[in-house]
C-alpha cells in the first residue's frame, strides 16, 4: 500500500498568514492527488484534486501543487474559517489512503 | 443539487453484522463510482471500498477484506455496505462518498456519515 506522510501533524498560525502544507507518498502516484477540509463533526470537504486544481466553489486563497511524491497545500492569507484538519489522500492505486492529517490552530 | 444521505448505523455487538445504506440524489448514480470511507472517534480518514459505476469491480481495505460487501442498487439509487464479523475497531463514523467518475478516480462529494459503535 502506498503510504502517505503529512508534515507538520499541527500548525499553529495567526489570520492573514500564509502556510503550507507537505505530503509524501511512498511512491510516485503521478498527479493523483487530492487535498480535503475538515471541520469538527463534519463531513470532509475537497479542496484540490489531480494535485493543483481547484474544486469549484473554493476560494482561490487556497492553491495546491507538486507532482509524484511531494505535494504541498498552501493558503495564501488565513480567513478565520479555515481553522480546520487538512487530508491529503492518493488515488493512483486501491488501496486508496489517506496521511494523518494537519490541525490547523489559532495562535 | 447532488446529495448523499447515510443510514443505518447504531450500537451492535461484536461479532454481529450490519447494513448500512446511501441514498443519492441529484446526479446519475449508475454512471459514477461509490465509495465507503469512515473515521474512527478522534482519527483519521479511512478509504474502506469501491464499487465501480457499473459494479463490476469493488476493491476494499485489507482491514475489512472477507467481513465487508459493497453493493448498489441502481433502480433505488441506492449504495450498500454490508457488515459481518464486526469488531471493536470498526466503531467508526461511515461516510459515503462520490468517485469523480465510473472508474478509479478521485472522490468529490461525501455524505454527512452514520455512526457505528461496536460493542464488546
């Protein structure tokens, strides 16, 4: 199975900072990768898919790029809403799997 | 708009089974993937199976290979995991979620999940 290492697991920032998120796959998954947001007790929501694209409706603060195994996820400037837990999951090969994630924290 | 709506979960005991349901609305079901993913309390996100859009393949987990069945029923619009030989570390919340398209492909839209506790 493909193994996927995000990095940091928490990330305490302040608004209007701009953070970045890594992830590692264990092997080249091509472009296939796909960055989700999750808030407490909610379902996840996507972000990024095929490594760079942005799923519609998501603001534009948000940016993802990389390619074969090392990827990152970078939000331009903190709104208060995107306090959150960040995933970022594979699907090259079944099984599809997911890192571990990154709690993005209020300073 | 497109919607997922889970059912089904509750509290079983070990070793018991369980079928959880997705009802889908809003988009072509039989011309999509569908895929199970859960979450374990204060965890993260597990992919659990796939049935491809026309179900002629399903992939599962190497954790839930043997106890579990994803099945869909087109004419009801419906996704299914059946769940047999149920342990404690399968109490999870079970979200059902959209592929991009009918094969293997990224995921887009997720359900808001059903609850499953197994007890001992």
């Amino acid at each position: 199975d493909i193994q996927m290492t995000q990095s940091p697991s928490t990330l305490s920032a302040s608004v209007g900072d701009r953070v970045t998120i890594t992830c590692r796959a264990s092997q080249s998954i091509s472009s296939w990768l796909a960055w989700y947001q999750q808030k407490v007790g909610k379902a996840p929501k996507l972000l990024i898919y095929d490594a760079s694209s942005l799923e519609s409706g998501v603001p534009s603060r948000f940016s993802g790029s990389g390619s074969g195994t090392e990827f990152t996820l970078t939000i331009s400037s903190l709104q208060p809403d995107d306090f959150a837990t960040y995933y970022c999951q594979q699907y090259n090969y079944y099984p599809y799997t997911f890192g571990q994630g990154t709690k993005l924290e209020i300073k | 708009q497109v919607q997922l709506v889970e059912s089904g979960g509750g509290v079983v005991q070990s070793g018991r089974s369980l079928r959880l349901s997705c009802a889908a609305s809003g988009f072509i079901f039989s011309s999509y993937a569908m895929h199970w993913v859960r979450q374990a309390p204060g965890r993260g996100l597990e992919w659990v199976a796939v049935i491809w859009y026309d179900g002629t393949n399903k992939y599962y987990a190497d954790s839930v290979k043997g106890r579990f069945t994803i099945s869909r029923d087109i004419s009801k619009n419906t996704l299914y995991l059946q769940m047999s030989n149920l342990r404690a570390e399968d109490t999870a919340v079970y979200f059902c979620v959209r592929g991009f398209s009918g094969t293997l492909s990224g995921m887009d839209v997720w359900g808001q999940g059903t609850a499953v506790t197994v007890s001992s």
